[in-house]
C-alpha cells in the first residue's frame, strides 16, 4: 500500500553535514504525518523529527538547531538535513508514515546508515 525509500546516508567526519531523503509511493494522503527514527547498535529506537499533517515539527532535544526535517508540496517526500554531525548521531535513519487516525507509525523504509566518524 505504502512504499517509503531513503537515500543520502553515508559516511561523514563529525561536524560534517548530510541531508536524507525519503521518496514516498503508493497511497500516501497530504494528511499523513511522515518522520525519522534512528537506532544505534545496541540502543533503543528513538524518535528524530517528525512532520505532521497541520505542518507541525518536533525534534529530539538531542537534535534541536542541527537537524531540520522538511516536505515537498506534494507532501510524498521527506527530507532530513542533518548538520553539526557528531559521532553519537551515528545511526540506521527510518523513514516511516503515520496515518492521521492512526495511534501508531503504520509504514517503514529499509533504512539508511549514517556513519559518522571521530
């Protein structure tokens, strides 16, 4: 029903930036909420920004004034530019969609490793 595909992690020294795109296909409604996980080896899985259908935004405290998640027009589309990099942000990013009835996140990507070095 749902297709979520990110793209753009990789390997960058800290302080570098990176930016993750999440191209959305199938049945995908302008009033879905979309955001990014990370999970670390070993860690829990948490929560990084999201986007919501009335255009809000929230930001772990651990990624505030680095990190801004954004959304084409069409609203199919999610990026994460990620900047001020530091090795704890070392992750595989999520991508994933949450209907607007929905409690939970209902749709996931593969994933994307960001690495990120010293």
């Amino acid at each position: 029903q749902v297709q979520l595909v990110e793209s753009g992690g990789g390997l960058v020294q800290a302080g570098g930036s990176l930016r993750l795109s999440c191209a959305g296909s199938g049945s995908i409604f302008t009033s879905d909420a979309m955001g990014w996980y990370r999970q670390a080896p070993g860690k829990q899985r948490e929560l990084v920004a999201a986007s919501t259908n009335d255009g809000t935004t929230n930001y772990a405290d651990s990624v505030k004034g680095r990190f801004t998640i954004s959304r084409d027009i069409a609203r199919r589309t999610v990026h994460l530019q990620m900047n001020s990099l530091k090795p704890e942000d070392t992750a595989v990013y999520y991508c994933a969609l949450r209907r607007l009835w929905s409690t939970s996140w209902d749709y996931w990507g593969q994933g994307t490793q960001v690495t990120v070095s010293s």
